[in-house]
C-alpha cells in the first residue's frame, strides 16, 4: 500500500521534470516513461510483462533512474521478503523521509520497526479488534448505510474514508472536541494524490503543494491536541499514550507514526471496499451467495439488534473470505513493491548487486494463468477449500516477511461488516459503471456514486 504514496510521489518528480522539459522545449513531446504508461485494470503492467517473455522472470532494467532487477516469480519474491533486514531492506526516496517523518513506520528498521510494530499491533491485531473496535465498526457502517438509503444515493468513496476515519482518529487521540477531529479529519483527506489520475496534471507542483499543506494542516491539529493533553496531565489510555510509554518515541515520532497509518488505512481499505462493491453489484450469482451466507449468520443471532460478532467474523464468513480475496488479487493495490540489495545476493543462480534497488511485482503471480486459471475472471469460488486469511507464495496482495501490513486484519473485518450490512439490509447498484485504469497502481474515479435502498426481499 505505501507503494501507492511512494509511487506518486516519483510520478510527481517525473511528471515535474517532464512538465519542465516541455516547457523548456517547446518542440519536443517529452520521453514516455514506459512503466507508468497506463493499462487496463485487469492485466498486468506491459513493461514488466514484455522484459518477462524475452528475458525470463527476473531481468534487469532502469526505473527511475536506478539500475533495478524485476522480480516477478513466487519463490523469489517469497525469498526477498522473508530476506528483510538480512539482504535485502524496503528502500524508499529521500522525499519521503521528508513527507512521513523519522516516526513513521515506512522509513524505519531494524529493532526500531520491528518494536513500532509490535506496539501498533496491539491497536490493530486480532486482540485489539476484538476487544476495543468491532463495536464501533459495526456501528459505523450500520449508520453509513442507514443514512445512505435515506438518501437513496451515496459517494462510496467519501463516505468510507470519513467511516474509516472517524473509527480511528478516537481510537489513537481520544477525547478531541468534535470541531477538532473534524478538522483533523479534512486535512487528512486532503493528503491524497488523486488529482494525479490523469498522468500529466497541469501544474501538477501546484497540487503536490496543496498535498503537502494538507499534511502540515494535520501535524498541526495533532500538535495542538498533544499540546493541551500535556498541560492537563490527564492519561486518555488511548494508541497516542500507549506510545509515548515506549522510549522509542518522542511527541513528534509519535505524531509521524499516526499520521502515517491514517493515511495509509483511509485509501487502501476504502478502495478496496469500493471496488468489492461494484463487483458484487454486477454478479449476481456472487451477490446471492453472499446473501445466503449474511442471512445464515443473521437467523443464527440470537440478539438480532447486535452486530457482527468476532466469533461469526472468524468462523461463518467463509465465501465472505473468498469474495475479499478474489477482489484484492484482482485489485493488486501494491503491484510492485521496491527493496534495495544491502550485499550481494545469490538468488536462483543470478547475482544481484548489493546497491541496486529490487522490484518485486506480485501482481504478476497473482494474474499468472498457471496458479489462477482464467485470471482476469472474478471467480471467488476458485478459493474454495483454500486458506482464506493468511498471506501464501501466491497470495502476496499484504506482502510479506517482516514489512507485512499491519492493517490486513482490520481491513478485512471493516469490509466483512460493511458486507454484511449491506447485503442483510439494502438493495443497491452502481450509479455510473466506472472503469479503473492502472499506471501500474490502480486510479479510480474521483466520485464512486451507488444507489441504495431498503431491501424488502431479505
Ligand atoms: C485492503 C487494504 C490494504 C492493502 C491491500 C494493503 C497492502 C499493503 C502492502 C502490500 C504492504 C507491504 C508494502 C511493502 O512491503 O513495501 C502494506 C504495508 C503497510 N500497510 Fe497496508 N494495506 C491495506 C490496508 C492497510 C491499513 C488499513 C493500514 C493501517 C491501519 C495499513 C498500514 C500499512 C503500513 C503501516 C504498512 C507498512 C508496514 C511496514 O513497513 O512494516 N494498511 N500494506
Ligand atoms: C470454512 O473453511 C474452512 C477451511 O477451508 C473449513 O474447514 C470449514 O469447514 C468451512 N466452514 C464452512 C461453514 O463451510
Ligand atoms: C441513482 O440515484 C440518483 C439520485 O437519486 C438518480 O438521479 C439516478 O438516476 C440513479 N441512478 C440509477 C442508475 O438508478
Ligand atoms: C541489513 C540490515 O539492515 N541489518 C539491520 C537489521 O537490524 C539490526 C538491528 O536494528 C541492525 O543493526 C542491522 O543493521
């Protein structure tokens, strides 16, 4: 997922210095950068996919600038990940050091990321879901969908990130004022890079600018906040507290490290909690099976007012499980992801050099028509009978190894609920069929407008 951000901003270094050649020359039209032409959404990037017949499925090239070895066969990028921190590190621009901060999960290592992540995991791993968020996602998405179908429309897209947020932000700063946490919340919002969709914005410095107000807007909410928590003295007991009791961070890095999930949680999972809907929409076989599955869970409730319980979420979710996977593979919301060589390294008879930057692309396995036959077809039942939860050799759409999401249990159990709301309770379609493009990571719509209603049928 951060590969989405860390992408954007390379494409905003590129598409400023192409904006300035053209500038600079009026006469010529630039240099196409090949791996960010865009594509059709269910296909794999042509650039990698060409380097794949003539060469194999490791071959070396150039993007952006650096020597780089693609990566595109299970075991090695199985390989590479569970190399973390051995020979291999995440490698990201200096840019984003600057954009994330020293705090942030992405830009961190060795003892420090791996003790941030265990400390964040006790927010977002099954214990702490199961504990202290289940309740208010469930609640969340009722009120979402009952607000909706009173309007008889809605934008799915904002008003899932507003859901996402406003489950998170108290559950990591308790206790702000609603003006503030709405405030926090816009800004939030605000740091995303979706004006980039058409490749070449105008002025696309301009927005990049915006971008990064908008984040200093938000540090600023945040600082304000820790500012008033110091002088009362008051303990919130909230993810912010449980921070700062580890020597590790400071205000600030804590600060960062927040920042940065929120951003990260609010686009992956509201993308990928769209897209599940439009495919759900438009096969109705899909949608009936998953009707049968909701309604099963729902005659089985004994306090039909409650909502989804931890236990129906791991045990009765089955197609539910297959429907989500089949939607991430097909998603691939991190194509590529991009490490760096920290020595030499021996992988399947072929030595990449230490320094040189490794992209790792497990969108190809994932459209490999050897493991997922027909695989552009959204077929969820081609899961059946197989682990549904963990992550796999051919299942990497969280990644791996030590840099794994963190939020893949969450995300999974916001879009289960949402679901299961749905479904149990509403007639819905797509207002306006919309098409995804890739450049290679996936550009939707500005706007994702469904139609919803009351369902009498259920
Ligand atoms: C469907 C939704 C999501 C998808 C498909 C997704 C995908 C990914 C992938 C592929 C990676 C690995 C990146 C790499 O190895 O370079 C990753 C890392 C990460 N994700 Fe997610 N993610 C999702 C939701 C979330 C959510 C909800 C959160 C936060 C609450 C989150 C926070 C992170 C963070 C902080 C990392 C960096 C982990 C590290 O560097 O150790 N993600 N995600
Ligand atoms: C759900 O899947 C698991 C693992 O494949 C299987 O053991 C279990 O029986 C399934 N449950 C139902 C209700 O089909
Ligand atoms: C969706 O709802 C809007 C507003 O109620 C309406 O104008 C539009 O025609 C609807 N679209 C479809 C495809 O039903
Ligand atoms: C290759 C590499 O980055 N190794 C690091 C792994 O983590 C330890 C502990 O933080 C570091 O000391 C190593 O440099």
């Amino acid at each position: 997922m951060s590969l989405i951000v860390m992408c954007v901003i390379a494409f905003v270094v590129i598409a400023i210095s192409k904006w300035w050649y053209r500038w600079s020359n009026p006469k010529s039209n630039g240099k196409d950068h090949r791996l960010l032409k865009p594509h059709g959404f269910y296909e794999i990037s042509p650039f990698i996919k060409k380097r794949m017949l003539r060469y194999g499925p490791l071959f070396k090239t150039n993007i952006f600038g650096s020597n780089t070895v693609v990566a595109t066969d299970p075991d090695v990028i199985f390989e590479i990940f569970r190399q973390e921190n051995k020979s291999f590190v995440s490698s990201y621009p200096d840019g984003y050091r600057k954009v994330f901060g020293k705090g942030s999960l992405l830009v961190k290592h060795g003892d420090l990321h791996k003790r941030t992540k265990q400390i964040t995991m006790q927010l977002l791993g099954s214990e702490g879901l199961k504990r202290n968020m289940i309740g208010d996602i469930n609640h969340a998405n009722r009120e979402l969908l009952r607000s909706a179908a009173s309007q008889g429309t809605f934008d799915a897209k904002d008003t899932l990130t507003s859901l996402l947020l406003g489950i998170l932000i108290p559950k990591m700063l308790s206790k702000i004022q609603p003006e503030t946490e709405r405030n926090l919340m816009d800004n939030i919002k605000g740091f995303n890079f979706d004006w980039f969709r058409s490749f070449c914005a105008l002025s696309p410095w301009k927005a990049f600018y915006k971008v990064i107000m908008a984040r200093r807007a938000a540090m600023q909410v945040m600082n304000d906040i820790f500012s008033a928590r110091k002088e009362s003295g008051e303990r919130h007991g909230d993810f912010l507290d449980t921070l700062l009791e580890d020597v590790i961070f400071d205000e600030n890095s804590a600060l960062q490290h927040i920042f940065t999930l929120l951003v990260v949680a609010k686009d992956a999972t509201t993308l990928a909690n769209c897209l599940i809907v439009k495919l759900i929409a438009q096969n109705p076989k899909v949608l009936a099976e998953l009707k049968r599955e909701h309604n099963a869970i729902l005659q089985n409730r004994a306090d039909k007012k409650a909502g989804v319980s931890w236990e129906e979420h791991k045990h009765n979710m089955n197609f539910t499980n297959m429907v989500i996977n089949e939607s991430l593979r097909l998603m691939n919301l991190s194509p590529i992801m991009f490490r760096k060589a920290v020595k030499d390294v021996e992988i399947q008879g072929y030595t990449i050099p230490e320094g040189w930057i490794v992209a790792v692309a497990p969108s190809v396995v994932h459209y490999d028509p050897k493991i997922y036959e027909n695989p552009s077809e959204f077929n969820p039942w081609r899961w059946e009978g197989k682990d549904l939860v963990k992550g796999s050799k051919s299942f990497m759409v969280f990644g791996g190894g030590l840099r794994q999401c963190v939020g893949a249990e969450f995300a999974r159990l916001q879009i289960a609920i949402f679901l299961h709301h749905l479904v149990t309770n509403y007639d819905f379609w797509v207002a306006q069929d919309w098409e995804v493009t890739r450049t290679p990571i996936p550009l939707f719509p500005k706007e994702i407008m469904i139609n919803i209603s009351q369902s009498h049928t259920n």
